[in-house]
C-alpha cells in the first residue's frame, strides 16, 4: 500500500455542502473503519477544501474511492490534487 495525499477545493455551494457532509462524513468514516483513511478534515481558512491522507495500492484506487465520495458524486469538489506521499516521521511513519 502506498500513501496519497489528497487536496479538494471546495465550489462555492456552501448550502448543497453543509445538506451533503452528513454522508461525506459516513462515506470517510467508512474508508476509516476499513483502513484506507488514515485522517482528514477541512482547512481552517480560505479557500474552502481539505485534506484526506489515503492508503491504496495505487493512483487508480486513490481515483476509485474518490469518485465515491458523495462530495465528489454531487460536483462539489472544484479541483482535486493527489500526491503520493512518503510519511518518514510520526505515528503513521511506523512500520513503514
């Protein structure tokens, strides 16, 4: 399994978001429950987006289970960047 760093930035329907995070959270706790979401959250300032910290065994996985997001299924995702990323410090570097 590698790890991907994913960026969303968010549109600007603030109201369809707030109406859709119930089952965005579900979906990622889903991810969570099943190991392939290592943590995430929304960015603290502008613009609107987050980061979800991913384990797939490669970019095609990443791409699947983003496309599942009810985020990404209702368009309010504006821009997505995913980045394989190597964890060398810290509780999720161990065992690496």
């Amino acid at each position: 399994m590698s790890t991907y760093a994913v960026r969303y930035t968010y549109d600007e329907r603030v109201d369809v978001r707030d109406a859709v995070r119930p089952a965005h959270r579900a979906y990622l706790a889903e991810l969570a429950d099943r190991g392939l979401l290592l943590g995430s959250g929304p960015w603290a300032d502008e613009p609107a987006g987050a980061l979800l910290v991913l384990e797939a065994a490669d970019e095609a996985a990443i791409d699947a289970l983003l496309d599942d997001d009810p985020f990404q299924r209702e368009g309010l995702v504006a821009a997505t960047d995913v980045r394989p990323w190597s964890i060398v410090i810290g509780p999720w570097a161990a065992g690496r």
